[in-house]
C-alpha cells in the first residue's frame, strides 16, 4: 500500500523511512491491532468463501477456548477460508480470493493443527488457530493472554535459508541449523512498549513457515521462548503439500554490503554525496521494507538535491506507466523498458525511473531538486534549479549490471 501510495511522489519516501526508523517498537502495538482486525476477518471471510469459490457455506467456527492437549477429530474435513484483502500481519499481501486447490490446503493444515494441537509449553493456554489463504500461502493468529501469535505457511519454493538483519542497536538475531537440516532464525526487537520477536524455519520438507510473537502497548513479557518459537515453527503438522512458486532470497545485511561499492563512480563529475543524517554513510544500501535501498543529497556549485535507488525482489510483470502520471517508456541495454515519471510542484521537480534488472529485480532511481533533512523531511522549496541528475543519468544508473537483487 505504501510502495503504490509514494510511487509518485518519491520526495516522500525518504520521510516514511525516517518514521519507520524511528517507530519500530510501535510497530508491535500496530500490528496487534490489525491482527485482532485479521481474527474478526477470517471470520467474514469464511462466510463470504462461497461466493468467492462457488462452493458451500463454511459452518460456524468453533467458539474461542484451550487447544486441547489431545487430538480431537472432525466428522467431515474443514472447507478452508480466505483472508480478507489488505489485511496485513502477513508477508504476502492478501488477495482476498482463493483457488478451490488452496482452500483444500486452508482445511487439511487446520484440520493437522486442530487434530495434533501446536507444541506449547505446559499450562500455557491458547485460543484455536485457523489458518486462511493468503496468496498461495496461509495464515492466521491465536492468542496466549495478552500476546498474539502469528503462523505463516507457504512452500518454500527453491528459497535458500536467510540471514540475519540488524534493524536497530537493539536487534538481537541468531540462526540455527535442526538437527533434520532445518535452518531457523529468531529475531527479538525489544522496547519499552512492547516486544516483537520471530522465528523464521526454512524446512527440509520444503516448507517455510514464519511465527511472530506480540502484544500491544505494555506487553512486554514474552511467553514463548527462542526454543519454543522455534519448534512452534518447525511442527510437523505445518507442513505445506503445495508446489510452490519460485521465491528469491531473503533480504540480508550482507547483501547490502555487497550493493554498496555498485553506485561507486555512478554519480556525474563534479557531484559529490553528502550523508542524509550525521553518522550516516551516502549510498550505503540498507534493508527497507523487505528490499534495499540507497540515498544520499547530492550536491555541485548549482545547489543540493536528493537521491534515493532502491532494489526490490524480482517479481512478474512487465514495466508500465501508472495512470495519471506524467510518464514515458524509455528503452534501456538489453531491451529492457523502463518507465520515467516527472512530477512538479510549485518549483519543485522529481523524477523517477522504474526498471526490472536482467533477473527481474524491480529497480527505481529518484531524484529532485530539493534536498532531504536529518530528520528525513524534504525541503518545501527548491535547494537548486533543476535535480542534480537527468533522464540519462537515471538509465545509467539502472543500467549498471551488478545492481540486482
């Protein structure tokens, strides 16, 4: 939603970076609403599943309580359920449909779950887990008191094991590797309001699945330990039976190191990159909502401007012009296409060019003639004529080989 809210207008994108930097820990509080939003609308999903599919109305699900610590079984196979669109909580962006084919995944890993309860420590209680489609892949939460627990399931689709990132200083990350060859993470962000932790399992059995702990404001007191997130995640009866799309690597912080000489010489003689914030290094790629992304104000004898690149994973599609937009195709090496938007406003200028690398990674370059502050925000009147970088620069730089995912 933010990546199509900010495509034109990438001043803007900078000082959203700037406010995730600075509310991460809220996020936790965020999250547990939509979440408590998800809880209430898998429920109307499951209603409106019929008319999505053709097929028959969902019975009533079974009213909040203790996943028993025996199995319990079920006359007749759950018929699945779909997790309304834009719900978010999930690494996929729901479609708010499903394939009769996924709904019969939706019903048989409830039923694996609901059968052979998830392994939680001894005394501790949870609401039932139901998990919906997503987008060829499932999900859905359960509560353990104040915490909620969320499940993501997909096939693993050729996806190697990730690495870890170290979003702020107080990032605790480790990896693992089971015993049946399993690697697991576990990622902790700890705050004041609250504390967010994960497990991320890629599984032999060809499955991935993503368990995150939260709470909302005050929750600080986890109740599932790194061990215990990690066999949560690595419970047989979340095994997916998909054959999954192919899925690119995780994003890592060593990854950006890689990307970080890429840009080195990109830049015309007589620009030179100046640091955003103090202690910031210009150009440095960091992991940002799920890619990389590089920025730096730029500046010559005609003033400072601002720009940012940003590589997201390599996705299906063709480059194309978003409605009204000012914008035009341009051909890159290769015969590749890339789409060149210029926005004005009151003096000031952007321009950005969306491209797809050689391997599909989604490439943008932004730039303006309005220089960024320390605090993320763009100046509101220009800080030089025209932006330090044209058309040509813009191609060239997403013309660069080694800038790829």
């Amino acid at each position: 939603m933010i990546r199509t809210a900010l495509a034109d207008e990438p001043g803007l994108g900078l000082e959203f970076e700037r406010v995730v930097a600075d509310g991460r820990r809220r996020r936790a509080r965020r999250r547990l609403g939509a979440l408590s939003a998800t809880a209430a609308g898998i429920v109307a999903a499951v209603a409106t599943t019929a008319v999505v599919t053709g097929g028959s109305t969902r019975e009533p699900a079974p009213p909040a309580g203790v996943l028993s610590p025996a199995p319990t079984t079920t006359a007749t196979a759950s018929p699945g359920c779909v997790v309304p669109a834009m719900t978010g909580g999930f690494a996929d962006q729901p479609r708010g449909t499903a394939t009769p084919e996924e709904l019969a995944e939706s019903g048989r890993l409830t039923d694996a779950v609901r059968q052979s309860p998830l392994p939680l420590p001894p005394g501790v209680e949870a609401t039932p887990l139901t998990l919906c489609v997503v987008a060829e892949s499932w999900g859905g939460d359960f509560r353990l008191g104040d915490r909620t627990v969320v499940v993501y399931v997909r096939a693993l689709g050729g996806q190697p094991a990730g690495e870890c990132v170290f979003f702020d200083e107080g990032t605790r990350c480790s990896t693992r590797t089971l015993p049946d060859g399993s690697t697991a993470r576990v990622t902790v962000e700890p705050g004041a309001e609250a504390v967010l932790v994960s497990a991320d399992v890629w599984r032999a059995d060809g499955t991935f699945v993503h368990v995150v702990e939260t709470g909302g404001t005050g929750s600080t007191t986890r109740v599932l330990t790194d061990d215990q997130l990690v066999a949560l995640a690595a419970a047989p009866q979340l095994r997916v039976r998909w054959q999954g799309r192919p899925v690119p690597a995780d994003p890592s912080d060593r990854r950006a190191a890689e990307l970080d000489p890429v840009l080195a010489g990109a830049l015309p003689a007589g620009l030179a990159a100046e640091p955003v914030a103090a202690g910031d290094e210009p150009l440095r790629f960091r992991v940002r909502q799920g890619g990389y992304r590089a920025f730096a104000n730029l500046s010559d004898a005609a003033g400072r401007g601002w720009l940012m690149v940003t590589v997201e994973k390599p996705g299906e599609g063709e480059v194309s012009c978003p409605a009204g937009t000012t914008c035009r195709l341009v051909d890159l090496a290769g015969g590749r296409r890339a789409a060149l938007t210029t926005g004005t406003d009151g003096g000031l200028t952007r321009l950005a060019l969306h491209a797809r690398a050689a391997d599909g990674s989604r490439l943008t370059v932004h730039t303006s003639n309005a220089a960024v502050a320390g605090d993320g925000s763009e100046s509101g009147t220009p800080t030089r004529p025209t932006p330090p970088l044209g058309e040509a620069d813009l191609i060239r730089i997403a013309e660069l080989p080694d800038l790829h995912w």
